[in-house]
C-alpha cells in the first residue's frame, strides 16, 4: 500500500483546493456554513492568513471563535474599551501556552497575524521586531472562525490609527501595523497626480541631459536621462488614460495588486496584473512601451469581467483608506508632463469598441 504523502501544501495549494477568496480585512476566506433553520442563524468560514498579512483591527457585534486547523499559529490582538490589549497565541502547541480555540468576546477590537511574524517584544506592545524575510507561500496559518449570530458584512467597523491611540497609546507600534492610504501620503509627503492617485518625484538624473533635438519627434521638451516617483492608488480611483514617449516601469512595494490596461494602436487591449503573487500571473514589475495608451486600477476593484473587455462589475463599497496600492514608477528618458497626452472616450471608443466599458471607466466624461 501506498504510503500517503506528507509533503506540506503552499498557501496558494490550500487557497485554490478550497476555493477561497480575498478576505477585505486581509487573508482569504471561504463560508462554509450558514444556519438556514433559523431567523438568527450562525455561521463558518476557512480563513488563511500568509506570512506578512495581517487582519487589521477592527470590531463586530458577535462573538467570534477561532479554531486552529493546521499551518503555524496565529496571534489575536485585541484592544479593549479600559485601553488593555490582549494577545492570544491560537495553535497546536498546549505545553507553551497556545490554544486550539478562542473566542473573541462581542464589540472588542481585534486583528491578527502570523505569531512567528514578530520576532519579539515588549511586554506593554510599545516596541517589537518583525522577523525578515518570511516566504508568504510556505509560511501561512489556517484556521477556522465560526459566529453566533452570524457574522454580517455590515457590521465590521474598521480601527483608525488616531482612535486606537487614544485608547491604547503604549500599543503604539502594534497598532501601528496597520497602515492606511492617508498615513502613507502623509509620511512620505506625496502629493495629488493629474491622472489619479498620489505621487512624489523621488529621482531626476541630473548627470545626463538630452536635448529635445537628439530625440524622437513625441519628445516635446529637452529632459534629464531617468526618473523615478512613488505612486499610491486608493480604492475608487483610476490612473486615467495617457501616453507618453517614453517606456514607463512600475515596480509592487506593497498593498493590493493593481491591473495596467493598455490599448494599443491595432485596438488590442491587454491586462497586466502588477503585484507579489507570482503562482497566479501577477508580476512584481512591469514596463508599458512607450506611445502606448494606458491607465491602471485596483485589480480587487473590480469584480467580474468579460475577456474582450466590453462588460464588468465594480465591486462595492471598498474603503480607499484600507484598500490601496503603493508602487514606483520609473521612465528613460524622463518624464516631463509636458509630454503627457489625455486620451479621449471618442478616439480610443473608435481605436476599441469592444472595451467601451472600461474605456468609460478609465477616460472620465469631463
């Protein structure tokens, strides 16, 4: 008889044997049961968090079971209304303290992570060290959380940093794992892009100078060898539809994946998916050639869509403060706004008909 295989699963092979999904708060899910007997059911779900993912805080009205299933274990933070926080190691390991179940009481504030994710730290949650360099595929926790009354969408109340702080300020720097959009655009001085999202010039190479006259005639104006920005996207928004000259690279840092569409002079349009998870095609770095038009959106912000590109559905209700993608942009020869060319919905609905609808989206009606 066989011997039966061992061999631990990645995330991914649990994600996709499951069918789970991405979860708003971070990690993916898969709703296994909903008491259909009852008006005030309860309900189940799988939930797997990878390494250097987190739940971010927040509170719900029902209390919520966590059961440890297999993988590493998981820490649950909770924040209460006196201002004490609570850590909660969920796992196999009874002799040192884990537990295998544990209920978060109803109305308390609370998030998650990896327990093998943080190297260490203090006793009050002032400081802690996160541990470098974790791969995300073979380092996850599985688990499974259950609610009594179910558990509605409706109901989750995200933290913010300012509330938290106030509530539980020697915290800080575990409540400071939760970032948002605001606080990115903050820390590092970006400033609003004309064609969507936020930006800071981060790199101009002023070692090298070419004038207009040594390059191709889209060129408008003479201009330094490279640069590079910062570019953060929210939720709900869209880098519209351009093109410039010159090849522009985007480059994942972190948050969600985020989808380049093109639209090429033959009326080909192609999708790119630029972000960390290369099992399902995603690509941490991307270049659109130059005299390309092209836009970019938040791949999660959009929910379904046909493969010629002529019909989709948003997804709703999406906060842009928790739902947001941060990359680099870098061009050669360097970008000059001066080069920057607006598409219009009457020029590019005639270069592509088929992908009318994401030309709507893409190229505002003012």
């Amino acid at each position: 008889m066989a011997a039966k295989s061992s061999e631990k699963k990645t995330a991914a092979e649990v994600v996709a044997m499951l069918d789970l999904q991405r979860h708003p708060d971070g990690g993916f899910i898969l709703e296994t049961f909903r008491d259909p007997s009852i008006s005030l059911p309860n309900n189940a779900i799988y939930f797997l968090l990878p390494a250097g993912e987190i739940v971010k805080l927040h509170r719900i009205p029902c209390a919520e079971t966590w059961h440890y299933y297999m993988g590493e274990p998981l820490t649950v933070f909770e924040v209460h209304d006196d201002g004490q926080f609570k850590m909660t190691v969920v796992g196999p390991d009874l002799r040192h303290g884990q537990k295998p179940q544990y209920t978060v009481p109803p109305n308390v504030w609370f998030g998650a992570f990896l327990t093998c994710d943080i190297e260490s730290f203090t006793e009050d949650g002032s400081v802690f060290v996160k541990t470098p360099g974790r791969d995300s595929e073979l380092h996850y926790s599985f688990v499974g959380v259950t609610c009594a009354p179910a558990f509605q969408i409706e109901d989750d109340e995200m933290a913010t940093r300012e509330s938290m702080k106030a509530l539980a300020p020697k915290a800080e720097a575990f409540i400071n794992y939760l970032k948002t959009a605001a606080e990115i655009v903050a820390m590092l001085d970006l400033q609003r892009h004309p064609d969507g999202g936020f930006y800071l010039e981060t790199f101009r190479d002023p070692s090298i100078s070419l004038p207009k006259s040594a390059l191709p005639p889209r060129y408008k104006v003479d201009r330094s060898v490279s640069s590079a920005i910062y570019f953060l996207l929210p939720a709900g928004e869209i880098a519209k539809l351009h093109r410039i000259p010159c090849a522009e690279t985007w480059h994942y840092y972190m948050g969600e994946p985020l989808t380049v569409f093109e639209v090429h002079d033959d009326g080909q349009i192609k999708m790119t998916v630029v972000g960390p998870d290369l099992r399902h095609g995603q690509r941490p770095q991307y270049t659109v050639p130059p005299n390309v038009w092209f836009g970019a959106f938040l791949t999660c912000d959009i929910e379904s869509f046909t493969e010629d590109g002529s019909v989709f559905v948003k997804t709703p209700g999406r906060d842009p403060e928790l739902h947001y993608s941060f990359v680099g942009v870098t061009c050669a020869p360097a970008f000059q706004f001066e080069d920057n060319e607006m598409a219009t919905r009457e020029t590019m609905k005639t270069l592509a008909p088929k992908a009318e609808a994401f030309i709507n989206y893409l190229v505002p009606s003012d």
